[in-house]
C-alpha cells in the first residue's frame, strides 16, 4: 500500500515563502568561536528573535490568513495562543486589513498580552490549567464567524513555520543536523518539511523542557500521549499533547527529542546574552541550552539551531538570569 501523501509539501513551504517575501524578515544567522567550542561542532543560530513581533509564529499565522478567501478574511480571524502566535495572528490581521480575536490564558506573560493588544486584538482569557483551549476556541470562532487560525496543527501554518528553515539552509549550505524548540510541534514539522526535502541525511533533532516531554513520549510509544499540563519556565513549550498533524509529519521526519532543565534553559538565555548579544525567552533558548548541556549525542562537524523567539520583557529577564 503506497504511503500516505504527507498534508504539507516542500512545495507549500517554498510558496510559503514567495508569499512570506517582503512581510515577514529574512532573520539573521549568527555564529560564535566560544559556541563553537563549547558544543565541539560548528553552530549556526537562526535568530527568529527578530521576525516581526519577535517569534517565528508570524510565519505560520501570516502564511494561513493570507490564503483565507476574501470574503471569510472580511469576517475576521480568531486564533488561541500563550503569546508569540496570539501577537502572530493579531499582526497577520492587521496587515491583512481585518479583525482579529485571541483566546489567551490568564497567566500569559504581560508583555505579550500588552503587544496583542497593541496590534489591534481583542483578548479572552481562560485557565490554561482547567480549561481546554482548543475547545474554548473553536467555540468562540464559531459563536462569532471567524477563521480560527490554530497555533500550530494547520497545514498552512506548518508550512510558513518550515520557512525559517529554509532561509538558514540558503544561507549556511548542508547541516548535519538542526536543533529546533518543539511546543506543538509546528515549527518542526515545517522545518523537517523543508530541510529533509534539501538535504535527507540532516538529522532533525527536537528539543522540550523536561516537564513538558509529551512529543518525546509520543514518539516513543507511537501514538499521542497527553502529560499533566507542564509547569515550566518555558511558557511557549507548555502543551500537554502534539498536535494531530504535527505528530504524523513528525513521527515520519524527526530523528530524536533532547530534554533540557528549566536550569539549562536559563544557562542558555545567559549565555546567549552575554557571548551572542541576542535576548531570548525561555522556549526560545531550549535549542541551544541542549547544545550547551551536552543534550544532543553524537554531534555532526556543522549544526544549526533555530532561537525561536525572545518576547520577554526586562523585568521577568532580570529576574530569570539573575536567579
């Protein structure tokens, strides 16, 4: 029997990226001797801290609302996120010209409840810990006519997520492997799209907080597992089970899953301040604090890592470095 075809192509994740040309920014790559050294590899980190509203979700949320039918796009979109895709989808809505509504837990980080606001949002809250978001979301969308946009388990979104891995693969030639943060898994499955089409030996190597390990269990017993909701630092990996689509291309594509300490996680948003002159959240560090804690085995000559974004504002930085 001929295998499944899979729900996202490379040939989406490059359309993705002509549509993505002039809206969304070409992120920079950066490299350090002392990284170097550390991890005993040559590293390449893609600083997705830069893209418009400082997270790679733009790519996803954007590529997704621009392929809605004019008339469904006047009505407005809705979309549930902790932060970076609920700021995503916000701006995509803006520079799309409609409305957008977010669906965010109470205890979402102010920062990034203050910057959904500010692109024009209107925000409902819920308890990330006795509610269920995905249900609460598709209720809202449908009460209200809107799109919902879904922060990671949307072939559109997955395949504007695999952009970012595209541009780093332009920009560095072939990698052994690349390192990604994985929540819902959206941004690996978009990335694995892309670099296992251009380079199929790449070993593509997810990293969760080890509180958060649903994607690990899962692909460890070959079907979704869902884990007590994860209390880590790492707001934007704090899911309690892998998207449906994002573990079928995962289960297909992904080699491994590294864990990382919230400890390990603060060493890495240290390091990447003070040596790399780059600010990173917590779920934006998880990729290179499991290069620096030795996490991932048997480490090819040249690396890149994905940094997937650095919301977090100066006072809860402060008080996580300097503790």
């Amino acid at each position: 029997m001929a295998a499944a075809a899979s729900p996202v192509t490379f040939d989406d994740v490059r359309e993705a990226a002509a549509r993505l040309e002039g809206i969304a920014h070409r992120t920079p790559v950066v490299t350090s001797r002392t990284l170097d050294a550390l991890v005993g590899a040559e590293v390449f980190v893609k600083c997705e801290n830069f893209q418009r509203i400082g997270a790679f979700k733009f790519r996803g949320a954007y590529n997704a609302a621009a392929l809605l039918a004019p008339e469904q796009l006047a009505k407005g979109i809705a979309a549930y996120s902790s932060g970076n895709h609920a700021q995503a989808t916000a701006l995509a809505a803006r520079e799309l010209g409609t409305s957008a509504v977010i669906l965010m837990p109470e205890d979402a980080p102010r920062s990034k409840a203050r910057a959904t606001a500010g692109y024009g949002a209107e925000i409902v809250t819920y308890d990330r810990y006795t509610q269920d978001r995905t249900a609460l979301g598709e209720a809202l969308a449908k009460d209200r006519g809107l799109a919902l946009i879904p922060p990671y388990d949307h072939p559109h979104v997955i395949a504007g997520q695999g952009t970012a891995a595209l541009e780093l693969l332009a920009d560095t030639g072939e990698l052994g492997a690349l390192v990604v943060p994985v929540g819902g898994g959206g941004l690996i499955a978009g990335s694995a799209t892309a670099a296992k089409a251009l380079h199929p030996g790449i070993r593509m190597i997810g990293v969760e907080p080890e509180a958060g390990d649903d994607t690990k269990r899962s692909l460890e017993s070959g079907e979704r597992v869902t884990v007590p909701v994860p209390r880590t630092i790492a707001d934007g990996q704090a899911l309690p089970t892998p998207g449906e689509i994002t573990f079928g291309i995962n289960q297909r594509l992904v080699d491994d899953i590294a864990l990382v300490s919230d400890e390990e996680i603060v060493h890495a948003m240290r390091f990447a301040f003070e040596r790399l002159k780059i600010v990173l959240e917590p779920s934006g560090a998880t990729g290179l604090a499991a290069l620096l804690a030795g996490r991932v085995r048997d480490l090819p000559a040249r690396i890149g890592v994905i940094a997937s974004g650095g919301n977090i504002d100066a006072e809860r930085f402060t008080e996580i470095i300097g503790g």
